[in-house]
C-alpha cells in the first residue's frame, strides 16, 4: 500500500528534490550518450526501409510504449512520411484488418516480451508486412521474431526503483525521432512541404503563397515617377497603408515611398507641387517574387536590420504585382 503524499506548507526547498530531479536528467542523458557512442547496427536498415515504404507506417507499443509509438506516427506524419498508430490490444480484436499487406511496422517494446504484441506477430506475417522492432534485447521473443532489430541497450531506468518506463521510453522516442527526421531527408521533404503539412495557424499560413493575400488593383496604391509629392500623398491617403509604389509605364517597379519619406519632405520644406516622387523614392526597395511563399515574406519583413512595414510583390521582370502590409500577415486575420 503506497503511503500518502507529504502535506506541505509554505514554499519547499530548492535543495530537497532538485538533486533527484538532476539525477534522472543525468541518467537519461547518459543513456542517450550512450547511444550516440555506439548506435544500433540495424538503424540506418530501419530508416531506409521507412524512407523506401509506399506505405503508411504503423507505430504499435503498448502501455508507455504505445504512447511513444502513437507519438512517432504523428513526427513521421508531419515530417511527410504517412502514418498510423496502431493498438497492439486493438490490432488482437479486429483492428488487424486495417493493416495494408507490406506494410512496414515499428513495434516498441523495452523487454521484448509484449504480450500485447507478441499476439498479433503472425497476424502481420500473414500479410508479409516488414517489421522493425526497438527494443532493449535483441535476443527477445520479439526481437527474434522481428525482420529488423534496432537494440536500445539501457542499464537501468532512471527512477528511485528502477522500475518506471523512464529512461527506456526516453531512448524510444529519441530514436523514433531519428527514424523519422533522417526518413523524412532521404526523401527530400523540403520546408514548404512541411508547411503545406500545417494548414492552421501561423504555420498554415506561412504556407499560403505571397499572391493569396497582397492587395492588387485598385488597393494597390502606385505613382509614376513625374508625379509631384501632393499626388503622391492623396495616393498613399486613399491607399491606407502609408506607401506608395513608384512604377514606369510598363508596371515595372523603380522605387518604393511611404510616410517617413513624405514627413522628411515637409520638414525639408520641400515645394509638394514641384518636388516629383523620383526625387524622394528609395530606389531598389526590398521585394519579394510573386512566387514565394507568405513564410518568406515574413522573414524578410522581420529580419532585424529591416523591421518592414510593407513589402512589394513582383514578377521576374520586375513588374508590380501587388504589395503586402504588415497586417495582412497577422495570424487568423
């Protein structure tokens, strides 16, 4: 019978669970470091049969394990490769029907011994499908039934008893990672696919090409560059974004005004009606292809020796496209 948990009062002492706080830290880390010194032989095997699968993936485990394989399938789904959690309990009352024929399966288990798993083996033999197994014994019922055996040697768990799915469960998710990420590169998922992965939100919307969201038209506010400062400024008004762009009479674009450069003007007591825009447009202003993405433009908007407020969109020959204001790339707007 466990005993109850200590009633306290006021604020607890730093010293008294830091240093096993620390302790587990460490154990953990040095399970990974282990790892890193002398990785599972079969690893590179398991990444490129996951890389190589036309296949979604199926992640399966049970207890801790499960929720390290259901957490795998989500890193390989974002990261472009399709894939699945699957129950180990489940897959042994129907939901091995859902499982494709060559499928390539990742089972977690630290001892090898999941009952669990164990049972739905020759269900997935039966459909030829591949199977990975991470576990922390190689010569384990599960290991020995696997097609692939990516050992995860671990001395001892990092709790007090060394008993808690701890630093075990640390070592799977760290490899899941692995697997995924390296995966993911082999098949060339570049950043725009994982953007086009995560369609809610700021990463949806990085997502979105320059083209969906600029003003064009009549929200587009342009100038030719012989129009004096007085047309200038009734533009930029009715425009509403505090700019101008300056374009030729082909569309291309020469320079870019906005409201600073208006208010130098006046406290240089420059005439309005016979200063024109050319003489106070900043020439080759920064721009960005109508071919780009939003993720992009933001992080030209945002780079720290710009922090602009607009942004010009063009084709490659340099022709106005539309523009974007800051406040066209807030998030949910």
């Amino acid at each position: 019978m466990s005993k109850p948990a200590p009633a306290l009062s006021g604020p607890v002492p730093v010293d008294t669970a830091m240093p096993w706080a620390l302790d587990v830290l460490r154990k953990e880390a040095a399970a990974l470091a282990g790892l890193i010194a002398d990785p599972p032989p079969a690893l590179a095997g398991a990444i490129h049969r996951v890389a190589a699968t036309d296949r979604p993936v199926l992640c399966c485990g049970a207890g801790k394990s499960g929720l390290v394989a259901a957490k795998t399938a989500a890193t390989l789904a974002s990261l472009g490769i399709p894939a699945f959690a699957l129950s180990a309990g489940d897959a042994a009352h129907g939901d091995l029907g859902a499982v494709t024929p060559g499928s390539t399966l990742l089972l977690f288990s630290n001892s090898g011994n999941t009952a669990e798993i164990l049972r739905i083996v020759p269900g997935l033999r039966a459909r030829d499908c591949h199977l990975i197994a991470l576990v922390g014994r190689a010569d384990s019922p599960l290991g020995r039934a696997a097609d692939t055996v990516v050992e995860l040697r671990l001395a001892h768990e990092a709790d007090h008893l060394g008993l808690a799915p701890t630093a075990s469960t640390t070592l799977q998710m760290a490899v899941g990672d692995a697997i995924a990420v390296a995966a993911s590169r082999l098949r060339g998922f570049s950043r725009a696919d994982f953007l086009r992965s995560h369609p809610a939100g700021l990463l949806g919307q990085r997502a979105l090409p320059v083209t969906a969201v600029m003003r064009r038209g009549a929200a587009l506010p342009t100038v030719l560059a012989h129009m004096t400062l007085a047309e200038v400024a009734s533009v930029m008004s009715s425009g509403l974004i505090g700019a101008a762009c300056v374009v030729d009479w082909q569309g291309g674009l020469l320079g870019l005004i906005v409201d600073g450069d208006i208010r130098r003007a006046v406290q240089a007591q420059q005439d309005f009606h016979r200063v024109t825009a050319a003489a106070v447009m900043r020439e080759s202003p920064v721009v960005v292809a109508d071919t780009a993405l939003l993720g992009e433009a933001l992080d030209l908007m945002q780079h720290r020796d710009r922090g602009l407020l607009v942004l010009p969109v063009v084709d490659d020959a340099d022709r106005l496209q539309g523009i974007l204001h800051s406040v066209d790339l807030v998030p949910g707007r």
